[in-house]
C-alpha cells in the first residue's frame, strides 16, 4: 500500500523559504520499508550501470584522443609522411542558403545541411529539406556521399567541427564542402580534421566574429601517407568510434529504463514484491 507525504509542514525559514514549491509537492511513498529499500536498490543498480557505461565511453575518448594524435604523426609503421595543401587532395567550395522568405523553397526532398547539424558524426539525414526549384534557382550542388563539412562560422562549439557525409545533400554558405580525389581517403581525411578541431577554432580570420574561409581551408596542411596506410588508420578510428557509439546508445537505453522504472515504482503502478 502507498501513501501522500505531504511538505506543507516545511516552516518557511531560512533556507526553505528560498524553495516554497517544494511545499506543494505530495510524494506518494510505500507503507513498507522493504518495498523502499528494494525501489532504492533497483534505480541504486541501473544509476550504476549509467555511470560505468559513461566511464567506458570517456575512457574510450580519452584512448582515441591519444591514437589519433599517435596516427596522424607517426602513424602505423612509423613511416615519415608528406605534408600537402588540401586542395591538393581535394575540391573545396561552399553552398549557399535560400531565401526563407519563399516557403515553396523548404517543401521538397533534397537533403539541406545546415552548420548546427555539423557535430562531428557522420550525416545519415537531414533536418531541412528544400525543393528541386531551390535547387535549380540558387544552383545549389548536391554534394556526394564520401564529401566532408566543416562549419567555418559558429561562436560556440560549431565552429572548427566536422561532419561525413553519407547521403547526397545540399549546404550552407557557412560550410566548406570537402570533396576528396582518389589520392586520399575520405574517412582518413575526416577523422584527421576531427583530430584538428582546436586548431581550426584558433584559425581563419579572428575578431568580432571569427570565422574559417575557403581560402584558409585551402592551405591547411594534411599529412598524407600511403593509400592502403590511410585505409588502415581509418580502419582502426572507425572501430574505436563504433565502440563509442554502442556504449552511448547503451547508455541512453538505460536513462530510458531508469526514467521508466521511476514512474512504475514511485507511482505503484508496479510492485516489487
């Protein structure tokens, strides 16, 4: 059986008086100890589970931190590699953004990446769709699969961050759009900018706003190793991200499961004995 605890009983002093909602809340408690102890238990068991899981996934940053800044200098056989521009190793340009003014222009199906979906993962959707006559009106590309974005524009995190992108899309003027030739590979290059993000911030043109351009992005040094070196490191990065990626989907499953115990427990909806 559960009951109301109620808090109007709180005197309205010192530091309480700072908090007068929490007068108002009733809590419904179990008549049984035990049953308290075994809620506490159970939401105790999967807070624990959440805080490893976390600690696997900053362990496993921290160790990917380390083995890109290992692979990008001396990489897997210790081999001396060659510093070229990226532009050498690339097509670089930017998009631009159609005016928000004609709604006909955001009712389509192309992809448009805007620099708030550049967060350093790879771009499997889109949050703006625009129309083929936007397309057609601004001469947008749509960029290929295998393209990397940069947002050059951003006074937060955004700017400096990456994306890969795996669907064909159109983008912003506030993106570099990163297309690799064949002489290097197109995970490689990405992971490396990853590995460059504080770099990239401090660069480009600094003041009231701070900013990348194409001309920057252009003449940014790359290391370039052998093709089937690259394939490998990529090999390895990708493999440390998916662990990330299973470990923070494994977490979310968890908060979600914690979230749902706590409104069957602390409601009784469901009983523990």
């Amino acid at each position: 059986m559960y009951y109301l605890v109620s808090n109007q009983n709180i005197p309205n002093t010192g530091y309480n008086r700072h908090f007068k909602f929490l007068k108002d809340i009733e809590v419904i408690v179990p008549e049984s100890k035990p049953e308290q102890q075994k809620i506490a238990e159970i939401l105790g068991a999967v807070d624990e589970d959440i805080a490893k899981t976390q600690e696997v996934i900053e362990a496993t940053e921290k160790l990917k931190r380390g083995l890109m800044q290992q692979l990008f200098t001396r990489g897997i056989g210790h081999t001396k590699f060659k510093n070229v521009r990226l532009e050498e190793v690339s097509k670089i340009s930017t998009g631009t953004t159609p005016s928000t003014n004609k709604q006909e222009y955001y009712e389509g199906e192309n992809p448009f990446i805007k620099t708030g979906e550049i967060v350093n993962e790879k771009i499997t959707r889109a949050e703006v769709y625009i129309s083929d006559q936007a397309v057609k009106d601004y001469r947008l590309k749509k960029y290929q699969p295998g393209t990397i974005l940069v947002a050059m524009y951003g006074q937060g995190k955004t700017r400096g961050q990456t994306a890969l992108l795996e669907i064909e899309a159109c983008t912003t003027q506030n993106a570099a759009a990163i297309e690799p030739s064949k002489d290097i590979n197109a995970t490689y290059l990405w992971f490396f900018l990853k590995s460059q993000y504080e770099l990239l911030r401090g660069g480009g043109v600094q003041g009231h706003i701070s900013h990348l351009n194409l001309s920057y992005m252009k003449n940014y040094q790359i290391p370039l190793p052998l093709m089937s070196e690259q394939k490998e490191i990529a090999e390895i990065l990708s493999a440390i991200d998916e662990k990330i990626s299973v470990n923070k989907k494994l977490k979310e499953k968890l908060t979600i499961l914690k979230k749902g115990l706590m409104q069957d427990l602390l409601s009784g909806k469901v009983r523990t004995k």
